[in-house]
C-alpha cells in the first residue's frame, strides 16, 4: 500500500474510532474524549540494547481549576536505584530520561526526581482549555524487573512511558513506587502508540492487533483505557478464540503446549462468566500472555492484556493455573473499567476481584475452598487486635504477607458472608450496579457501601464496617 493512501485509511478509522467512542459516552454519561488526556508516543524498539527510544506527547484537559503544573510519574527509575527487597532486585538496571520537555511548543523548566518529573507550564491553563506536553525519552528495559523486563526474545512493557499523575479534589497523587502491590494510580485515557520493531517480532498490546509478525512500522490506538502495555517478542504462539464479539488470545511458550488449550478455554470462560454477572466487556480484545519469565511479571492486569502462570502447585499437585487467568481477567471490570485508587484503597479491586475468582471456580470448575477465606478471616482477626491495621489501608501500611490476608483474601471472605446474608443473586445485582454506574469512572469504598445498600435495601454499614475497618457491630440504622 503506497503511504499517501496507507495514512488516509489510517486516519478515517481512527477518527470513526474517536467518533464511535464519542457516541458511546454521551449516551452512557461518561466523559467524551474532550474531556480525557490523548497519549500520542512513537516507540523504537532496539533489541540488543534493550531499549525504546521514541517521541512522546500527551494533550491534557484541564478541568476543576487553573493548573500551572503537570507531573509525570517515570516508574522505570525504579529499577535505576533499587531501595526494596533483594528478591525483587532486577539483575541489570533500568530507567526512563526524558529531555528536550515543550509545553504547547515552547521550552519548558522541569524537575526530575527519582520516579517523578514535575512540568512547569509556561501560562496557567484555565478550565475548559487543553495543554500539551512532549518531550523526547530513552527507556532502558531492566533485566529481571518488575512488570517491566527483558527475557530472552520478549520485552514486557508496564508503566513504561511517562503516565501523566491525576490531580482531583484531594490534590495531585504523585506517591512514591514501592513493591508491595500496585502503586499506579491512573485516569482513563486515550492512545495512539507507533511502534518499530525489527522484523518478526509480534506485537501484544492493550489495543487491537494486527495478527501476524511486524515487518514495519505499525500504529495502534485505543481509547478509554487506564493505560497502555505491550509486550514485543519472538517468543510465543497464540490460541485464539473469542469470547462472545471480544478476541480472546492466549499466548504461550514452547513447553506449554500441554497447558494452552485448557487455560484458552478458561479465559473464554471466565469472559463469558464475568460479562454475564457483572456487565459487557467494552472493548474488541484481550489477550492472556503465560510464564514467570521475572519476578512479579505473571499474574498482573493491564487493560486489555494480562499475564499468568501456565501452572501452579496444590495439595493435590501441580495443576494447570486456570485460577490466576480468571483473577487476571476479572481486573478488565475490577481495576480495568471500574477504577479506584489502588493505592489508597487496594481492596477495593484485589478483593472484588478474588471474589470473582472464587465465584468462577465454583460454578464452573466444580471447586469450593471458601474454606480457606475463612481460616484468612480469622488471621486477620488476629493480625488487627496485634497491629491495629484494617484492610482499607494505603499500600505504604503493609508487609506483602499482610497484604496478601487483608487486600485480598479477607475482603473475599467477606462478600461471601454477604451471599450467606442476601443471596448470591442479590450480591451479583451490587456487583453488576456497581459496574454499571462506576463504568470509566473512580470508585471508592464509600460508593461500593452505597451502592450495596441501596441494591440490598438495607443499611448495610455495620456490616462492611466490621469486614473492613474491624469496628464492633453495631445496631443498623431504620430506614426513614
């Protein structure tokens, strides 16, 4: 295709994309693509240095009031100076610098520290005005980092371009990395990424993508997301399906082969589960990429593309992970579409979502362990009365194994008490009214309360009060 013709077709579909998106906010009440930053990034890819280099710009609506300042948080600076654990510790170090920062074409001052980059804008921008931010940057991908890493012929790309911090009514989140958990607080975004990669190379990506290797390069675009993974590699084979009208891909390594169809079934599965109880996935595909190829890499959720285990270890044995791809898919509607402050409030996601694991495991694969969210429970009883700490909680407060007991396991526990207390049904209508009024949106604990009241109708903050904040059980309130 002759590129004066290859641009003209790429810009109709893109502006059908941004004009179908337009159409879809205003008739949900969700905010149009006016009113969300537009990430335009140009991506190279050099394998054997490990590296992206490219051009990156973000158009930023300003709304609520004047802003005279944008940050950025630069998360792969982590790994440049390692402060946490040594088990985490990548074995070569990476970062993210960026240089040569304009704010609307003019040479802007800026700061940056550490994992933060503080841009003064030239004039203050008034609400309802837009301003945009470019700069040119250097990636440097760690080998055995966290989420972002180099292994073999694959490159995994998490948080790895400069993410725009949100500013709301409590101010700017501009908190500092840590291990423990997912410290990324995002709002929901548009995207336009081109990447060049050297030949054969496939790409995986939050958007929609061309099926086959990248002999050039390629232009992707995705709207209404919280952010924007890739992974490039020369290293796996897809399985692929669908799900209803959404893609299902499944992506494994050579020594999988044994795994992939079971857990490609699971994926479908899980999908179909959670698009029938909580409420229709909104976007055309979703990938599942296999393999512990770094520490902490299989087993997290992006929009649009999680990674997993291919196998775990049981009691019963080793076992093919369908429980890790559900959990990871169910965060496309937990954390995916319905946002909240994963650092300030982590429950409110991993534990939703854990609970969506478990109702999947049970009604499709035949298996119940509630008991062991029970037992959980209990520990975390213990764990309150020795340190006093709740599971609504910044991730600063925990240890990973405390984490673990209250982010996860006994929020879980806890929504199965409230199907012992209101039904399964009623508790998958809160969930399904949950989602659809926070679709796009950021939640938070006191909108999960309300909503499951009003869903319910009854006071139930006695309850969520004694699950999560460990408080006395006191006399429900009469409704008036």
């Amino acid at each position: 295709m002759k590129r004066r013709l290859f641009f003209a077709v790429t810009f109709m579909l893109a502006l059908a994309m941004l004009l179908e998106s337009t159409c879809v906010a205003a008739e949900r009440g969700v905010p149009d693509l006016r009113e969300r930053p537009y990430y335009s990034i140009q991506a190279k890819y050099n394998d054997a240095a490990s590296k992206v280099t490219g051009h990156f710009s973000v158009k930023v609506p300003v709304r609520g009031e004047a802003l005279t300042e944008l940050y950025f948080h630069l998360y792969p600076n982590a790994f440049d100076d390692w402060k946490w654990g040594a088990e985490s510790r990548p074995e070569e170090p990476g970062y993210l610098k960026v240089r040569d920062v304009k704010v609307d074409g003019v040479k802007a001052r800026h700061k940056n520290k550490g994992t933060l980059l503080n841009v003064q804008l030239p004039t203050p921008v008034r609400p309802g005005e837009t301003t945009q931010v470019e700069m040119d940057y250097v990636l440097k991908i760690p080998k055995g980092g966290m989420r972002l890493n180099r292994f073999k012929n694959t490159a995994f790309l998490a948080q790895w371009y400069p993410m725009l911090a949100v500013k709301d009514r409590e101010g700017w989140h501009i908190d500092p990395y840590t291990s423990t958990g997912d410290p990324f607080y995002s709002r929901m975004s548009d995207f336009e990424v081109t990447f060049d990669i050297p030949e054969g190379y496939q790409l995986i990506t939050t958007a929609q993508d061309f099926p086959d290797p990248v002999s050039s390069s390629v232009t992707l675009r995705q709207a209404n997301v919280r952010d924007f993974a890739a992974v490039i590699t020369k290293d796996y084979e897809p399985v692929r399906g669908k799900a209803g009208k959404t893609k299902v891909n499944l992506w494994y390594q050579k020594g999988m082969e044994d795994v992939a169809q079971e857990l490609h079934d699971a994926a479908i599965a899980g999908m179909e589960f959670f698009g029938k109880y909580f409420g229709p996935y909104p976007y055309k595909e979703v990938d599942v990429v296999l393999g512990e190829t770094g520490y902490g890499i299989a087993g997290m959720e992006y929009p649009g593309l999680v990674t997993s285990l291919d196998k775990i270890t049981t009691r019963k044995g080793e076992r093919p992970a369908v429980n890790v791809v559900a959990h990871e898919l169910a965060h496309q509607w937990w954390y995916g579409v319905v946002g909240n402050n994963q650092v300030k409030e982590p429950w409110l996601d991993e534990g939703l979502t854990t609970f969506s694991e478990f109702l999947f495991m049970e009604e499709k694969m035949g298996e119940d362990e509630r008991d062991l969210l029970v037992k959980a429970a209990e520990r975390t009883d213990e764990i309150n009365r020795e340190k006093g700490i709740t599971s609504v909680e910044s991730l600063y407060q925990y240890s990973d194994p405390i984490y673990g007991l209250m982010v996860y396991t006994r929020p879980a526990a806890m929504m199965w008490k409230l199907v012992d207390k209101l039904g399964k049904d009623k508790v998958l209508e809160i969930m399904s009214t949950y989602y659809d009024r926070y679709r796009f949106q950021t939640a938070t604990t006191r909108d999960f309360i309300r909503v499951a009241s009003e869903v319910a109708g009854q006071d139930l903050e006695p309850f969520f009060d004694r699950w999560l904040y460990f408080k006395k059980d006191r006399a429900p309130e009469k409704k008036k």
